[in-house]
C-alpha cells in the first residue's frame, strides 16, 4: 500500500471504479449473448427486444466511458447485422 493519502484513495477509488467496469462489461458480455441466441432460433418475436435490449447496455456502457464509442458501435453494427441476415434468410 502506498504512504501518500491521496494516493490511497486513489487506489481505492480505481478498484472500486474496476469493479463496476467488470461488471458493466459482463452485462454487455450476456446481453449480447442472449441477442444471439434469440437471432440464431429465428423467433422475430423475442429477437426484437433482445437485440434492442442489447444495443442499450452498450449504448450506456458507451455513454458512462467503460467502453469506447467506436468499440460500442462495432458491437452494435454487427449485431444488427446478424440479425438483418437472419431475417433475410427466412
């Protein structure tokens, strides 16, 4: 641990900030993840919300400055993708 005050509390603020970043970042993980699936089962009627759900958790990790915008627009360019194909093909 360090001596300096400041400098502790900034450790301790940059883990707790980590912790929440994690967290946020494995949301994005699981939404994503349950977007995909509602895609490759090819029920329009669950893949709507999953995909919209999806697209605002990382819409807010994006806003909060977990992830870089360009990093959340490429997760939602290619979800919509795969869900624009899915819809496609059937």
């Amino acid at each position: 641990m360090p001596n300096i005050k400041s400098v502790v509390k900034d450790v301790k603020k940059s883990r707790a900030n980590r912790l929440r970043n994690v967290a946020a970042k494995s949301a994005i993980k699981t939404f994503v993840k349950k977007a995909r699936t509602a895609i490759d089962s090819g029920d329009a009627g669950v893949t709507g919300p999953a995909v919209l759900q999806a697209i605002s958790v990382i819409d807010k990790a994006v806003e909060r400055g977990i992830i870089h915008k360009n990093a959340g627009a490429r997760r939602k360019s290619r979800l919509m993708r795969r869900a624009h194909r899915s819809q496609s093909q059937q």
